[in-house]
C-alpha cells in the first residue's frame, strides 16, 4: 500500500506540469478553456450574524457587494459554533467532479486581518478546500503559507481553480499564478466569499468587496 512519502513525489511531479503549462502558456488567461455559468440573484445566498438584519451587516450598490462583521458578532446561525460571518455562498452550483472556477474583483480596506475573504467549502478531510485569508494585507492559503502580499485598499481580480478530479487548487491574481496546493479530497463542494473571522490574531472589524462575481466549469 502506498503511504504518503511515496505519493509526494508524484503530487509534487503535478504542481510542476501545472506551472510548466501556465508558464508555456505566457499570457493565457486562467478562465481560457472554460465555459460561464449564468447566475441570478438566486444563486447567492447570504449568510451573516443571526440576531443582526441583513443591511447592519451587507450592502449593494453600484454592481458591489459590502460585506463586514465585527469580532464580537454572533455566528450565522444560533446553534453554529463558528466564528462570525457576513458571506455570499454560491447556492445551487455544489459540485463533486470536474473543473470548476470562482473568479471576481476584490477589496479589502486597510485594517482588516483574521478574516478568510474566498473559500471552497466541503472536503473529504476536514470542513473545507480552501481559505483564503488576509493578515495584515498579504493573503495566505489558511494562516499559513503566503500566496499575495499588499492587497489593501486597491481592487484585484482573484480566480480559483478546482480540478476536483485531479485534486489540484489554483489561485491566480491579476491573472498570474501564485499558488497551487493538493486539495483535501471529493466531497460536495461550493464557493464563498466575503469575510469569516478567524479564531486568534483578528481585526476588531473586517470586512472585504466584491464585484463580478462569475462561476466557470469546464
């Protein structure tokens, strides 16, 4: 039976062929290959502290979502033990198998750490795929590794990648790649964002934007 020395060598054979193709590619854009998914108001499903009215806590204007929590905040709903949350969850595009994509432009002021801004939920180990979180302004894959440094205060557009089926996770910004991890395994999955505090070292008040916000599948 294989263990997992023997299967990091080839994990870290895939990390190379994906880079190599993304390098070989020069200019190509993360979304080329792949095909939008329409979405309606419908398809977002907003999650925020239960005792709080959706406006004390999420606005929309202008084609931008604001969302913000504080540290304090009650979680989303009365018998959840989680952290607190203001967050749009991509409803009724869960998926299993494929390749799929989350792209939008995002934003987050100066001031705001602790707080995952972009993650699939659903893993077969563990309650997600990925976060993506900013610590004072360098966006880190959890609380660890970093995959972009100074986002404050200045608009981005962020593309994760999930080829499920060969357990692979892309991050680009600005159309660059900058991260690549193995992910956790086959499970219902879907895409959020917005802000979800972390447990230590957090902001009294976070809070992130979005706009065009787009699902792609190949």
């Amino acid at each position: 039976m294989l263990n997992c020395y023997s299967c990091f060598p080839h994990f870290l054979f895939v990390v190379g062929l994906w880079k190599s193709f993304f390098i070989l590619c020069g200019a190509a854009d993360p979304t080329d290959g792949f095909s939008p998914i329409p979405l309606t108001d419908a398809n977002f499903e907003l999650q925020r502290p239960y005792d709080k009215p959706l406006a004390d806590r999420y606005r929309y204007q202008d084609g931008v979502h604001q969302l913000w929590v504080y540290a304090d905040d009650k979680p989303h709903n009365p018998a959840s033990k989680t952290q607190p949350r203001t967050e749009i969850r991509i409803k009724g595009l869960d998926y299993s198998s494929g390749v799929w994509q989350f792209e939008g432009y995002g934003f987050v002021p100066n001031g705001t750490s602790g707080a995952t801004i972009t993650q699939i939920h659903g893993a077969a180990m563990g309650a997600t795929t990925l976060m993506l979180a900013v610590y004072n302004g360098d966006m880190r894959y959890y609380n660890r590794d970093v995959v972009t440094t100074a986002l404050y205060d200045k608009w981005f557009r962020l593309n994760v990648v999930h080829d499920v089926d060969g357990a692979m996770v892309m991050v680009f910004i600005d159309g660059v790649q900058k991260f690549v991890a193995k992910d956790k395994g086959p499970a219902e999955l879907y895409f959020k964002c917005g802000v979800y505090a972390a447990r230590a070292n957090i902001s009294y008040y976070m809070e992130s934007r979005w706009k065009d916000i787009k699902i792609f599948k190949k």
